[in-house]
C-alpha cells in the first residue's frame, strides 16, 4: 500500500473523530437557549450530551471486541451510525427527535474512538504508529473547540437547525470520505485473527493493561470535572461567563496543539513514563494556582497548562496500548477509554459536591491528578502480547 493511500485513510478517519465530538457536543455551548426553544429543562438538555460517557461505559468493551474481530467493517459500522445519527436530528425540530439522534451517536462513538490505535496499526508502518494515534486523538479535540466556536458563532434560538445542519453535513461527508479510503485500501497490512473471547479474556488477564486503565482514571476524570465545571468554579473570582468560555476554549486548543506534538517526540525518544508523570504533576500545579488564586489571568494560564500537559497524556497511553497488546488492541482501547469515562463521571460528580467551593474543588482536581502520577510511576515496559 503507498504511502499517501495509507496516510489518507488515516486522515479520513481523525475527521470522523473530529464529527463524533462536534456532533457530541452541539448543544452544550447553548444549553440554555435549547432548552427555552425545545421546551424542556436544562438538565435534560445536558442529557444530550451526558449521554455519551454512561453509554461508552456500557458498550466499550462491546465495541472493542467487534473493531477486533472485524475491523473495517465495525469502522465503517461507527462512521456512517455517526451520520444516521446527525441527520436524525434534523427531521423534526422536537426535543425527542433530537435526543433520538444523539442516542445514534452515542452508540456509535466508541465504534470510532476505539479504532484510534488499531487504526494506526492496521494502516501505517510501525516507526508512524505514534504519530497516527496522536493525529486521530487531536482530532477528537479539535471537534470539541470546533463545537464551542460554532455555539459561539451561533448562538440564538433560530440557529439551532443551522447548528444541527452543520454537523449533519460534516459527519456526513466524512463518513463517506472513510468508506471510501477504507474500501481503497482493504483489510490493512495487519488484520486480526483473533476470537472475541480470546481478545477479551487475554485483555482482561493483562496486568499491565489493567495498570495503564488505572492510571487514566483520575487525569480523564481531573478533564471532564474541569470542562464540566470549569465556567461556574472561575465565576465567583470576576471571571465572566464569556471569558470562562473563552478560557476552555482555549484549553481544548492547547490540547489538541498537545496531543498533535507532544505524543510522537516523546514515543521516539521512548520516554513515556516520565513524560506523563511530568504533564500530570505540571497540571496538579495549575489546578493548585487557580485555588489558591483565583482569577482570569490565572485561570487561563492554569487551563492553557493543563491543556497542553493533561491531554497528551492519553495518546501516550494509548500508544503504549497499541505497542503491547498487538491484535487485541481494540478491546484494550475500549477498557482505556471506558476506564476514562468512569473517571470523568466519578471525578466530575465529586467535583459538582464541590462547585460552591471552587478552592476545594480545584484542590479536588489537583489531588486526582497526583494520583494518577502516581499510579503512572508503577508501570513499567512489558512484553507485546499477541493473540491468536
């Protein structure tokens, strides 16, 4: 397969990444005015995005089993469920309808996220592995500051069909573009030989692995309490609800610059372990700078610091996945990601006891984040496992 036709594919796919995530995320930045226009509660607009982590912890391990036994066409099964899903959502101008189609794609989610390094293992030669999970993991973020920019751009009532039309289109059209890569290219250079149960049960027998999920719990968890929170524990230090927004925006900007280059020079010097024990520590210390002194300057500087060290994190992991479990990389993604999520729902829970008290829940984030330092100072390399 040539070079380009391998890289293509890849690209094809960070774009589906980036449409999961924007699709994701449509109507959190206007939470407000879609619950005026739908007729509902606040709390059950957040239901079309909270959604998404509860269903990713129930169908991870389900997802990963599937990407490992049929690749391709569990991919191509994730892509297009993605743009059923978008598309749903504009034939009724209802809350059910809509919920309807974010409940497609949450189904369809870890279909996608989960191919991130068995994609790159299928399709690229072994020295660009690092690279194309970092690229699909940035891509991931970058649909999320592309869903906060289009709330910002579009923010009334009348829009949200134009909203919703955006995300159709672009799920759409990327849907298409990887099917078609996919079908280009065929199975891959690596294609699994590996019984579901066999994946499964030599995942979860996997001491290492287990030990990577644990150690991702706490900082995924220490993100998802920030961006859920992160607006209304800046608020009582002056910080605007704008300027807040601006704030995580930029946060998930530094993520994605992060993850895009971070991964790949730390992977080829082959210094994994200490390069997420110093992000994880260097964020503890923002999350500690923003309790103590709260502020907009502060604010930002912490949050630019935690995107920039804190999201790398997961791409390193999942690199180290990839390069251990061989084959059986799908389902060790899904318990990673699916680790992730149960950490951002118990961290970010815990962070909103907190969210009238933003020092302790600063504090709260920066213990987390220690802890998963020092959980991450316990793995050490292992042995690639492969299954057959």
């Amino acid at each position: 397969m040539a070079f380009a036709q391998r890289w293509r594919v890849i690209i094809a796919f960070a774009l589906v990444g980036a449409a999961t995530q924007l699709v994701w995320l449509t109507y959190a930045p206007v939470t407000t005015v879609a619950a005026e226009h739908f007729g509902v509660s606040e709390s059950a607009v957040g239901w079309l995005a909270n959604m998404f982590p509860l269903l990713y912890v129930v169908l991870a391990i389900p997802a990963g089993i599937l990407l490992d036994r049929w690749f391709r066409p569990a991919l191509i099964a994730g892509a297009v469920l993605t743009a059923i899903g978008a598309d749903l959502r504009l034939l009724h101008d209802g809350f059910a309808v809509v919920l309807l189609g974010q409940t497609v794609v949450a189904v369809a989610q870890p279909l996608v996220l989960n191919a991130i390094t068995g994609i790159a293992g299928h399709y690229l030669a072994e020295k660009d592995r690092a690279t194309g999970i970092a690229v699909g993991t940035a891509s991931t973020f970058a649909g999320m500051a592309a869903a906060f920019v289009l709330g910002a751009m579009l923010p009334r009532a009348d829009q949200l069909t134009t909203l919703a039309a955006i995300g159709a289109v672009f799920a759409t059209a990327t849907a298409v573009l990887l099917t078609l890569e996919l079908r280009r290219a065929g199975d891959g250079p690596v294609a699994s030989t590996s019984t579901s149960m066999v994946a499964l049960r030599a995942t979860l027998g996997d001491s290492y692995v287990r030990k990577l999920c644990v150690a991702v719990f706490f900082p995924f968890g220490t993100f998802v309490a920030l961006a859920t929170f992160g607006q209304a524990l800046l608020e009582p230090a002056g910080v605007s609800a704008d300027a807040a927004s601006v704030v995580l925006l930029v946060n998930v900007v530094a993520g994605v610059v992060g993850c895009a280059v971070i991964p790949v020079a730390v992977l080829r010097r082959g210094i994994e372990l200490p390069a997420v024990m110093v992000g994880l520590t260097a964020s503890a210390l923002a999350c500690l700078l923003v309790a103590v002194a709260p502020g907009l300057a502060t604010g930002f500087l912490a949050f630019v610091l935690i995107g920039l060290t804190l999201l790398p994190a997961l791409p390193i992991v999942l690199a180290m996945t990839e390069r251990h479990t061989g084959t059986a990389d799908g389902t060790a993604a899904g318990l990673i990601w699916m680790t992730g999520n149960l950490g951002g729902l118990v961290v970010a829970g815990l962070t909103g006891v907190f969210v009238d008290h933003p020092a302790l829940a600063f504090g709260l984030c920066a213990t987390t984040t220690v802890l998963g330092a020092l959980l991450a100072s316990r793995l050490r390399p292992a042995a690639v496992v492969e299954v057959s």
